[in-house]
C-alpha cells in the first residue's frame, strides 16, 4: 500500500507537468472555445482537453501487463483513443448532430460485437430476448454518451462527478478486497486531481474529447463490475442522484413548456441556472462538493455495510436533489 501511495504522489507532480505540455500544445495549435449564448463563460477558453488523458492511456501500457478488465490491453488503449481523437476533430471542426450520432453508434455496435458489453444481459437475465439486449444495449450507450456531455455543463462538474464515481467504486473495491487487482483505477485519479484544478480555474475545458472519452472508459468499468456483481443499478442511481434527478425533471417540464421542440440543445438545466444567476461556476462545484462527499458518501457507505438499505439511501439521496431543481429550473414558473 505504502507503494501505491507514493506513485499516487509521484503520479500527481508528473500529471501537472503534462497538464502543462498539453496546454501549450492546445495553445499553439488553436484549440480555444468561443463564448456563445448558450455557454456560461465570457472569454476564449483553451478546449480539448480530453488529450490530456492519452498520457494516462500511455501510462497503463507501462504499468499493467497484457490485461485490463480481463479485455486486451492494447484493444482497450486504441478503444479509448477513437473517442479522443474524434473529440480532438469535433472540438476543431465542430461536426453537426448527425455525424456525432452516427459515431456514437458506431462505438456503440463496436462495444457490443468485440468487446462484450452485456449490460441489460446482466441486469435482465430472465427477458432471453437478443433483440431486446441488443436495442436496449445501443440505446444505453448512445445515452450514457449524451448523459456524460450533458453534466459537462460548468467548469469542473464533470471532473468532477467522475472523480467522485471512481472513488466509489475504489471503496467498494477495498471494502471487498478486490482493489489490488484493478490499480488502474487508483493511478486514474491524479489525473482528475490535476485537470480539475485547472479546469475549475477557466485554464482549460474538457471539451468533446474530454467529455467523450470519460463516457466511454465509464460505460467499460460499468460493463465490467456490473458482470462481476460488484456495483449494481442502485450504486449508478446513488452515485449520480442530482444529475439522473435534474435530467429527469427537466426533460419532463421542457417536454411540457415545448413538446417536440424540447429536444433542442438549451440551458434550462437548474445547475446552469444556478451557475447563471450566481455568476459563478465555484459555487457550484462547492455544493457538489458538500452533497457528494459529505452527504452521498456517508450514506453510501452505510449502504455498503449493510446498515440501511439501497431504497432508502436512494430516497435520501433524491429528496436534496429534487429541492434544488424547483428552486432553480428557469422552467418552474412564479418563483419569488
């Protein structure tokens, strides 16, 4: 353990130098994001920052052996770097809706032909349909992509959501012993720590690359521990509760306020509007902080040992996240 820790240590000085050499190259080779009507930031911002992590997928080529969540190694590191480049492009280009989803689909159809993903197999083993798996699988993926994108929606939220999912699932690890033998998640965290930190700072935004590439390595670790019986639909649902509740409720209130039009892109999320009416994403990130660590956390762990069950967790998971939704949604009408 004392080992881990000290390449967790080394793993973060060596991250913030990278960091570093991935701004200057992003810098030099023009990748900045222009203010928009529907962004939160007022001045040009470096993006792309989702080429930050092709040092981490450098990295685990030196650190593991031949396997990663019992898939190819190398299979894995060039899965994880389509997106990543795809986003580079995107970022760049800025391709249309369309293109974007025939991508998606694509690494969609990719993920379940050669590489196994079995999600609703796992979850629904009694249905022994292939033709509902295989739909429901596709539909997942395409929507866990565009859930992903859709939290990335201030500085440091997405950082930081998935910080906190990793940590999660590192707990659940080493409460089951299993932690020594997925160390590729532990060496993943320096890399959050240090782009979080610069991202929370308007130094740099994660952009299409950044947003797709993390949606992609979490639908590869849900796949996995969801077939090893380590997390299961209540972990996903505890772990991400503010963001699954304001989707949600928005999604609702927008098909109500718009019916068909509601599935334009927009900002009638409550935390963008809290973030807008504020005027200032570290607010934001501060609450997040406060509800994931000091209020999810604790009750996920007493979930963990065995001290209150998942529905009730789930419960007061929701009942936060529902509040700050009626507060702040700009599609709740009469508020004082």
């Amino acid at each position: 353990m004392s080992q881990i820790i000290l390449y967790f240590i080394s793993l973060v000085f060596v991250s913030l130098f990278l960091l570093k050499i991935t701004l200057s190259a992003l810098w030099y080779y023009n990748f900045f994001s222009q203010p928009t009507e529907r962004g939160l930031h007022k001045n040009s911002i470096i993006t792309s920052g989702g080429a930050y992590f092709v040092f981490y997928l450098i990295l685990l080529l030196f650190i593991l052996d031949n396997k990663i969540m019992e898939e190819n190694l190398y299979a894995i590191f060039f899965l994880l770097l389509i997106p990543i480049i795809f986003g580079i492009f995107d970022d760049k280009k800025n391709f249309n809706q369309k293109y974007k989803l025939l991508v998606q689909i694509i690494l969609s159809l990719i993920l379940l032909f050669l590489f196994r993903f079995e999600l609703f197999q796992n979850l629904f083993p009694v249905i022994k349909n292939n033709y509902f798996y295989f739909l429901f699988n596709i539909f997942f993926i395409i929507g866990f992509i565009n859930f992903i994108n859709f939290i990335d929606g201030t500085d440091g939220n997405l950082t930081l959501f998935v910080f906190f999912i990793f940590i999660c699932l590192i707990i659940k690890l080493q409460i089951n012993f299993l932690i020594d033998q997925y160390i590729y998640l532990i060496y993943f965290l320096p890399f959050l720590i240090s782009f979080y930190f610069f991202n929370i700072r308007k130094k740099i935004f994660l952009g299409e690359s950044g947003s797709f590439f993390f949606s992609i390595f979490l639908i590869l670790n849900l796949s996995y521990f969801v077939n090893k019986d380590v997390i299961f639909i209540s972990d996903l649902l505890i772990m991400s509760s503010y963001f699954v509740t304001d989707m949600v409720i928005t999604f609702f209130l927008r098909l109500y306020h718009y019916g068909f039009n509601s599935f334009k892109a927009h900002r009638d999320h409550a935390y963008q509007h809290f973030c807008y009416l504020k005027k200032n994403h570290k607010k934001l990130n501060i609450y997040m902080c406060i509800y994931n660590f000091t209020y999810i956390f604790p009750l996920y762990l007493l979930n963990l040992n065995g001290y209150l069950s998942s529905i009730l967790i789930l419960l007061f998971c929701l009942i936060p996240p529902i509040f700050f939704v009626i507060k702040y949604s700009p599609l709740i009408k009469n508020r004082s």
